[in-house]
C-alpha cells in the first residue's frame, strides 16, 4: 500500500503506476457535473477558499449532515467519472490538478492530460459510501452550496488514509483500455466461434 500525502506534488503522482494501491493522507475537494461545467466555463473560485491547485478532485456528491454546528459526511461514495470526460482535461491543466478520484473510469482526453501535466484517475470502491465517509475525518468548508445544491458544490474534506487505486497513471497508462480491448478480443472470439 502506497501513502500519498498532501502537499501533492507531481514528483509523488509521477511515481504511481497502474495497479497500485494507495492510502491518501489530506485534503479532497469534491465536483461533479455542475462544478465541472462551470469552471470549464472560466470561472473559478476565490483561492482563499479552494486551492484548486495542486488539488485533488473527488467526483462525488456527499450526503451532509450537520451536527452540533460543523458538518459530518454520512455517506461520500464516487459518482460516475466519465460524465467529466469533456470537462476534465481542462480542468487538469488549467488548475494544475494532481490526482482525480471516482468510479468506471475516463477516457483519451483524461488520460492524455494525465501524462502531459502529471496527474492520475483513481478509482474508488462504488456501493461503500457509508465505509469511505468514515475515512473523513472533518469537513473543512464548502464552495458552492447556494449556487449549486450541496451535493453538487465543493467540499473540502480532509481524510485519513482513503482507499483507492491507480486506473490511469501519469505515463500514459489506463487499465480501463486495457481491459475494455481484453473484453473485446475474447468476445470478437466468442463471436467467432458462434458463427463456424
């Protein structure tokens, strides 16, 4: 198991390969469809507030509660990632992004920003948001819940050792083509097969 700690820097990302498993140790700030689009559309939140830079984005709504007047993450599973697809390798290059987390995977455009500006797509475990929420261990604020909604703004949660792995890597690497082209060549032979 691999530790990534904040500061996140591109030496750390640069490191990972496809496969590896990591703890992250730091801030996560989360952004999903309306996030996305927004700041694809130029604008970008006051840097006092979210550091964008060097970031983290986990494409994920959290379901909030608050308690005792600070807010508590009661479930904080990844959302789909490939929603993003148009969207992200702008975002990774503009804000200088060093990892994005979520489910099911990204496609050229991610992994093409990835090895040109040193980030990964870490894949979260999809159906245990109750288990990945108690890997955060306070929320730090939120951007956005007024424009947005709260599952659609940015929080910033900060988490001990969050589990997830390495599906893109910064070198260019994707296990989500190699799969899907594996899954293909065994159904072009399936197909085959059926047909003699």
């Amino acid at each position: 198991m691999i530790q990534l700690e904040a500061p996140y820097t591109e030496e750390q990302i640069r490191k990972l390969k496809v496969g590896d498993r990591v703890e992250i140790s730091g801030l996560l700030l989360t952004g999903r469809d309306a996030v996305h689009k927004w700041l694809s559309e130029g604008n970008e939140p006051p840097q006092a507030e979210v550091a964008l830079q060097n970031a983290i984005i986990y494409h994920c709504g959290p379901v909030m509660l608050k308690k005792k007047g600070k807010w508590v993450a009661t479930a904080a599973g990844p959302t789909t990632s490939i929603r993003e697809e148009p969207y992200q390798a702008g975002i990774i290059e503009k804000f200088g992004i060093k990892a994005v987390i979520g489910k099911g995977g990204m496609g050229a455009k991610t992994r093409d920003a990835c090895k040109k500006f040193g980030c990964v797509y870490l894949h979260a475990v999809g159906g245990a948001a109750q288990v990945l929420a108690e890997k955060i261990v306070s929320v730090e604020g939120v951007y956005g819940e007024e424009k947005f909604g709260s599952p659609e703004a940015i929080w910033k949660l900060m988490v001990k050792n969050f589990p997830v792995v390495v599906t893109i890597d910064a070198h260019g690497n994707s296990l989500h083509e190699a799969v899907e082209a594996s899954s293909q060549a065994k159904l072009k032979t399936v197909i085959d097969q059926i047909g003699k």
